[in-house]
C-alpha cells in the first residue's frame, strides 16, 4: 500500500469497515488502484484506513457491490482545515480585512529620498516631484514610469544634468547630478576674433580691436577678422635727439569686439515622396483598466470597446506590492484614442517646394535662430521609386566670429 506524501495538501479521510473480513474491503479498494494506508483491525468485524479525498467517490462505488458498512471517522488536510475556517465569519473578516489593509498599506509612497544635489534644488526637484504626484501618501500604480518622471525633471529643472529615479517598496529614491555651470571667460582677457567657417564679408562693426578684414572680403576658417593687438607708434623725443635712439611703445593687448557676419554657403540633400500616408490622433479617447498577471488580464474599469473605426492602444501598468514584496499582478492602463489615416498625393512642382521648404527648416535649426536665410537654389533634381530627390545650394547670412584668446607671452 502506497503512502503519498501530497495527502495533506489534497486531504484525506478515516474510514471505519464493519462487516465480515472488513480487511477484504480496503484490499479491494487497492486492486482498483485507491491508495490505502494505515490499515489497522480493531475487532474481528471492525477495520480502520486511510484512503485520499478524491477516491471517496470511487470508493463508494466499489462498497455498493458489497455489505460492508462504512463510516467515515475522521477528515484530514488543508481542504478541511480551509472549510472549518471559513466557518468561522469573524475571524475570515478580520483576515481580510488584516490583508485589505496591508495591501493597502504596501502600495502607497510612505517616503520621497533626494540625494547628490545641492538643498536649493533638492526644494526645487521636490517642488515638481508634488506637482507630478509624487508625495507620501501617493498611489504607486497611478504613478507615470520612471522613465516618464526622469524625462520631466530634466526639463523642468534646468539645473539637473541627470536624474536617476527608482522606487523600491514604499519608498521612492530620486539621484541627481547638478550641471556644472563653466563660467565664461573673463570678457576682459585679451583675444583675438578669427572666422569660424569660410564665407564672405557681409557687415563688419569693430568697436575693439585691429580690424584685419573689409566689407566683401573672402575668409577661410581661422582667418584673424579682428586683432586684439593694439600696435604702439614710434615716438621721437626732440630733446635727446641727438644721444638717443626712437623707443617704441610696448604693444597694448585688448580682448577684441566686433558684429561680424558674412556671406556662406550649404549644399542640402533632401528626399520628398510624391504620396504618403499620415495617421492623426481626433482628440477622442477612452480610458481603460485591468487587473493583469502573466498573459491574463481582467477589466475592472472601462468596459466595452468605443465605437470607433481605427483605434491607437497606449498602455503602461504599475505592479501591485505587499510590504517589500512586488507582486506579479499590475494595475493596467490601457487609452484608446481615436486615429484617422489620411492620403496626400502631390504634384512634382509642389513635392520640390516641400523639399526647399524641409530643407531650410532643418539647416534654420542647425544655424539657429540668429542666422538669415537669403537665397536657395535647386542644383540638382530627379525622381525615383516615387520619391523626388533634391540636391539645394543655400545662401545665409550668419556670424562666423570664434574667439580665439590672445597669448601674450608670444
């Protein structure tokens, strides 16, 4: 007769066989594969065993075939215990509420830790950290991704160089490193102005400095535009005249000051597709959420799909916890937005003024906003595949000044 070591996790029960030789009864039993054990014969009509929970049924349809009489004496294991405990109304309550309020208590910021910044902007990252949400006594799972929160407060507060953000249990960890602000060089430190990049001479204004250059002139980079070299005159005094040489004034070293900006040139490669598609997003939306664990998840919010007839899905979950530990249950939130798909076919004439127009955007914002767009030029155009594909010639006006700092020990 086998004992299996599960009987107390699946449960099992005492039986009692009363009936002439009760022992041919649990030997039955065995010959129909029900595991027995603990067999013990208390009188000559009277036998005791073992048998598991789910034989009971197979059990009894071998007694039925026979006259021995069973009473079940005993019952054993967790399905038992778990029955006889539910059972018990107030102590069940009392547990679930017990875990309510754990779990409760799991999932919510009990502390906010700031390290490596100065307490100025530790305020500051605090401050915004609020404004996000994030503050003891915050919901875990209705928090954006650390991600989302790290991308926020570098734009928020220009101070931080990098922000690391984690959340372990109940608390929520927050590393900064402050920018390291490089202080300008001494305005009054002497230098010279050279070009940055070749071009021509469009405008030029020295309020400081030996001017090297003129209006219309051609430079290349690391041409001298201004000096800041001040050059001494000979002087001659009349009254030694005779005894003595011409002295010659120590040159003078000034930090040079100029507006200069000139005439320079960029070749841009654009491509252009005579049709595409665009997707847009009408504003429409409907927010869903889940219990998920693994690849099931169960709507607990927002049911039903929204009537529309393409749908963009966005989803980020938070996972639930129990005191320090994570479970592997998330609170999901699903937005389903809106979306149309549009076609735009275009003209050749009209995919080369779009080509001109994202060529001068994107070298606008390689420049910056202080450099002038003056002319453009289509050097070389051609179309294939469906696509046109431009080569432009762009005219700007743009400061080309580089300081250069003066080494006066030369």
């Amino acid at each position: 007769m086998k004992h299996l070591n599960s009987k107390t996790v699946t449960g099992y029960v005492t039986i009692q066989v009363k009936g002439t030789a009760p022992e041919m009864f649990f030997q039955k039993c065995a010959n129909a594969g029900i595991s027995v054990w603990d067999v013990k014969k208390r009188a000559t009509d009277l036998c005791e065993g073992n048998i598991k929970l789910s034989d009971i049924k197979q059990m009894k349809h071998i007694r039925r075939k026979t006259i021995y009489k069973i009473t079940f004496t005993g019952k054993n294991g967790y399905p038992f215990f778990i029955r006889r405990f539910l059972k018990k109304k107030p102590l069940v309550l009392g547990l679930f509420f017990s875990v309510l309020l754990f779990f409760f208590l799991s999932n919510i910021i009990w502390e906010v830790k700031i390290s490596g910044v100065p307490k100025d902007i530790e305020e500051k990252i605090d401050k915004q950290l609020v404004s996000y949400g994030i503050h003891p006594g915050a919901w875990l799972f209705s928090l954006d991704p650390p991600t989302t929160i790290q991308q926020k407060l570098m734009k928020d507060v220009p101070e931080l160089l990098w922000a690391g953000v984690d959340q372990k249990g109940t608390t929520f960890y927050l590393e900064g490193v402050e920018k390291i602000v490089v202080e300008e060089a001494d305005p009054k430190q002497p230098r010279n102005l050279v070009a940055a990049k070749k071009g021509v001479i469009m405008n030029l204004y020295v309020s400081k400095g030996t001017t090297h250059v003129q209006v219309n002139d051609y430079v290349e980079p690391g041409d001298i535009l201004v000096s800041g070299i001040l050059e001494g005159e000979e002087q001659l005094d009349e009254e030694e005249s005779e005894t003595e040489e011409r002295e010659q004034q120590d040159s003078e070293f000034v930090a040079a000051e100029a507006e200069i900006t000139a005439n320079t040139w960029y070749e841009v490669s654009v491509t252009v597709p005579l049709e595409f598609n665009y997707e847009e997003i009408t504003g429409n939306q409907k927010k869903k959420y889940y219990l998920k664990t693994g690849d099931f998840q169960l709507p607990i919010w927002g049911f039903g799909e929204p009537d529309y007839s393409e749908i963009h899905r966005e989803s980020h979950g938070n996972n639930l916890r129990f005191f320090k530990w994570e479970l592997p249950i998330e609170i999901v939130e699903t937005i389903l937005s809106e979306k149309t798909y549009n076609k735009v076919s275009r003209t050749k004439e009209e995919a080369i003024q779009a080509g001109i127009d994202q060529a001068i955007i994107q070298l606008q914002n390689e420049l910056g906003a202080d450099a002038k767009i003056l002319s453009e030029k289509v050097l070389h155009e051609s179309i294939e595949h469906g696509k046109v594909n431009l080569t432009l010639f762009v005219s700007v006006e743009e400061n080309i000044v580089r300081v250069e700092p003066l080494n006066q020990g030369d």
